[in-house]
C-alpha cells in the first residue's frame, strides 16, 4: 500500500507540473488604443496579441498599427530613463508601468519608446470594466489613449479578480 501511495502521489505531482498548474498563464487583451499622430493600435486580431501574466504583471506580445506597425510590450533595454523595465502591471494598484517600443523606430538613433506612466498621466486598469485606461506618452508620437466613448482595451477578467482591486481605478 505504502509503494501504491507513494506512486500516486508522484504521478500527481507530475501531472501538476506537466500541465503547467504551477505556472501562471498570459492572460489576453483585446481591442483598440488610438494616437492622434499615427492611428489605431490593434491589440488583439489574428496571430498577434498582447498579454498580461497574471502572476508577475509582465506585459508580452505586440499590437499592430497599419501607420507605425509593430509595437512590442516586452522590449529589452537599456531604456531610455526610469523605470527601467518594459510593460509590467503592478497586481496590488493596478497601475501600469515601464515601456513599449514602436519597432519600426527602433533603428533610428534608439527611437520609438511609448512610456506607459509619468508624473501627470498613466495607464491603470480598472477592475469594475477590466478596461485599461488612461494615457501612455512617447516623445516622438505624442499621447496614446487607451479608452473613449467608442474604443478600448479589454484586458482578461481573470485580472479584475485578483486581490487587491479595492487600490484600484
């Protein structure tokens, strides 16, 4: 019986990790950012997204504009000030942070950075519309506005449902 359990308890295991149930999965957002300079920023259609892990904030992926193309929300450093880190949403204020690049820029003497919060504007999402809202700003293209009265971004419910909403937007 002791050989029966102890093999039980081993598969099960292994199932754990094999199945990923350890591990946090992206979650996906959906939907339309717009920018007065260069048009809208898709966020999920087809073969490209942008996601958001639930376990650590860390943004992934790309959105896609037909006028700047390819905006990557994980891009590496060094970047161009603080924070010193790309997209990541803190779970415990909702708020977001750190940087995107439009990648098309990227060649041009380090260009092509979008910075998701500074001390007057910022991307938060807000858990009763799991909506990210707000501003994001890059030097070169101006302001990026994540939600009006006739788009937003629709992030994964499962992040309004993590604790710690009541910090939130």
């Amino acid at each position: 019986r002791k050989v029966i359990a102890f093999v039980g308890v081993g598969i099960a295991l292994s199932a754990l990790f094999a199945f990923g149930v350890a591990e946090a999965a992206p979650l996906a957002t959906n939907g339309w950012a717009w920018s007065d300079v260069f048009g809208w920023l898709d966020f999920q259609s087809g073969s490209y997204k942008v996601n958001i892990d639930s376990a650590t904030g860390n943004f992934s992926g790309y959105a896609w504009s037909s006028n700047a193309g390819w905006i990557e929300f994980a891009p590496a450093g060094p970047f161009p000030e603080a924070p010193n880190h790309s997209a990541k949403l803190d779970l415990a204020t909702k708020q977001a942070s750190g940087w995107v690049r439009i990648l098309s820029l990227r060649d041009y003497n380090g260009s092509g950075w979008m910075k998701l919060r500074g001390s007057q504007y910022g991307v938060n999402l807000d858990t009763a519309t799991c909506v990210l809202k707000g501003w994001a700003w890059s030097s070169e293209l101006g302001w990026i506005h994540f939600d009006g009265s006739s788009y937003s971004v629709q992030a994964d419910s499962s992040l309004c449902a993590l604790p710690n909403n009541a910090a939130c937007v």
